[in-house]
C-alpha cells in the first residue's frame, strides 16, 4: 500500500512522453489497474483491500513494482501524468451521476489542476 502511496505521489510530479518508454506496462494497462484499485480501496477495509489488490494485480498480471516502473520512467512529463489522472478520474466516474462517483483522495481538481498548470 506503501508503493502505491508513493505512486501517487510522484504522478502528481510528473508528465508526457510521446514514445513508450521501457515502463514495463502500457499507459492502458496502468490507467485500469489504478482505477481498479483506487475503486477497491474505496470500497474495501484495509484488510480485504490487500487481498483485493493481489486479486486486480495478478489478473492483470502486473506487480507493485510494475506500477512504481511506470511512474518513474514517465515522472518527469508533468503534462503526460496530468493527462494520465484525468483518464484514472473518467475511469473511475463511469457513467455515473457526479455525486454517486467514486473519488480518489490522489486524485482530486486540485491535485490534477496544479500539476496542469506546471
């Protein structure tokens, strides 16, 4: 859980690419894993959401390091990784009504606003 609070951390400092750097996983493949286990963590106590997030990991066949790779290969690309929370954001909103949507604590206006505006 450590790993993925730091995780979010460093997104919130980070930015584009054009090519896909040697990340481990596609952008794709980070935006549902994050968005799967935001939805988890949300929905879930600390001790289901551990067992909970191995299930989303191996089904995906990622790992915790898998997803840290990702952000610090493209931490350096704020507009890539603001770009990258707004596809986690619609994710996780779906087609629900704003006040039903699940929210991310990582991911809120202004987290994605001030990385926007560096």
């Amino acid at each position: 859980m450590r790993r993925l609070i730091l995780a979010a951390v460093l997104l919130a400092a980070c930015g584009r690419e054009t090519a896909m750097p040697p990340a481990g996983i596609s952008r794709e493949t980070f935006i549902t894993v994050y968005a799967e286990l935001s939805r988890a963590r949300l929905r879930t106590t600390p001790d289901e959401f551990s067992a909970r997030k191995e299930e989303i990991l191996k089904q995906h066949g990622v790992t915790e390091r898998d997803l840290t790779r990702f952000v610090e290969v493209h931490g350096q690309q704020p507009a890539y990784m603001a770009e990258l929370w707004n596809s986690v954001r619609e994710r996780l909103a779906g087609n629900q009504p704003e006040a039903q949507r699940p929210q991310s604590p990582f991911l809120s206006e202004t987290t994605v606003s001030a990385v926007s505006a560096e």
